[in-house]
C-alpha cells in the first residue's frame, strides 16, 4: 500500500512540472514580438555598388534619382528608411 501512494505523488509531482514546463515556454514565447527590420548601415551601403543601390531601392519602392552620385542614393535611401 506505501509503494503506490509514493508511485501516486511521484505521478502527479511529474505532471506538475511537466504542466508548470508548457506554460513557462508559452509565456516565454508570447513575449517575443517581431522585432522592425532596420534599415541598413551607411558603412553596409558603401560596399554595395551604385546599380545595386538602385536596385535595393526599386525593391523597397524607393525614390531615389538614378542620375545622382553614389553618396547621394545612399543618403535617399537611408532618409527613406529611417
């Protein structure tokens, strides 16, 4: 009769944790938000080529005058980000 009442406690002492387990990783992941994708560095946008540039900007819908230097459709781009 002792040796069920410990297999009782034991089982439900498991469920408990098991139980108490779940509902700390769905808090953890219920406080998780999407966090805004940031706009890319001015040291990042260097490295990329002016056609490239334009190209990132068509893809973001981006105004930038294809015409202008370099340092200025990063600079577009960077405004337009922010």
């Amino acid at each position: 009769m002792d040796g069920i009442v410990i297999v009782a406690i034991l089982a439900v002492a498991f469920v408990f944790f098991v139980v108490k387990d779940k509902k700390k990783k769905s808090s953890v992941s219920k406080k998780t938000t999407p966090s805004k994708p940031k706009a890319p560095t001015v040291s990042e946008l260097k490295k990329l080529t002016k056609n490239q540039l334009v190209e990132l900007a068509e893809k973001k819908n981006l105004k930038v005058k294809k015409s202008g230097a370099k340092a200025a459709v990063i600079s577009e781009i960077r405004e337009q980000l922010k």
